[in-house]
C-alpha cells in the first residue's frame, strides 16, 4: 500500500513516499491521516491531490501556493505538471 505525506493541514496535494498504481489505496501520514484511491499511476516523489481543486485554484504544498491548477482536479489524480502551472521562480510572469 503507497505512502504519501501531507507537510501543513492547508495541503491539497500529498508527495508519495512509495511508487503507486491506479486503484491503489494511499495512506496519508503526517498534518493529515485517512486514504485516497489513486485515480492514475503516481510515480514515487510526485504528488496526489487530496482535496477537489477546481480549475485556476492555488495548489499548496508545506502550506505555500506552489503552482495553480490548470484543470479541476479530483482527490487521487496525479498532481504534475501536465495539470498545474507552477508558480515559483517564474520570472516570465513578473509584471512591471
């Protein structure tokens, strides 16, 4: 059964400590206990939403806005770059 951990309560994406595959259950561990059904394969570092995230919604991690969704996101999808936009170290949106 794959691992992810939860860093800050506010999360709404989980880092999988294990490699999981679809219709895997995850055990969440840390700032947040209980499990999701993984709805894709989730390689082991890469994150799974834990909270319904509609389109254009900030996406947190360690309780900080890492990147904004692309699309609405349903708890157990793979959370990557195919479906959210980062938003560190993006000097391409500084507006001046």
């Amino acid at each position: 059964m794959p691992r992810a951990i939860v860093l800050n309560q506010s999360d709404n994406v989980a880092t999988l400590l294990d490699p999981g595959r679809t219709g895997d259950s995850c055990v969440l561990q840390g700032e947040r206990s209980g499990e999701v059904t993984l709805r894709q394969d989730v390689p082991f570092g890469h994150k799974v939403c834990i909270a319904q995230t509609p389109g254009g919604a900030e996406i947190l991690k360690y309780g900080q806005v890492i990147g904004t969704a692309r699309t609405s996101l349903t708890v157990g999808e793979h959370a990557h770059v195919h479906n959210i936009d980062s938003t560190r170290g993006r000097g391409d949106l500084n507006t001046r």
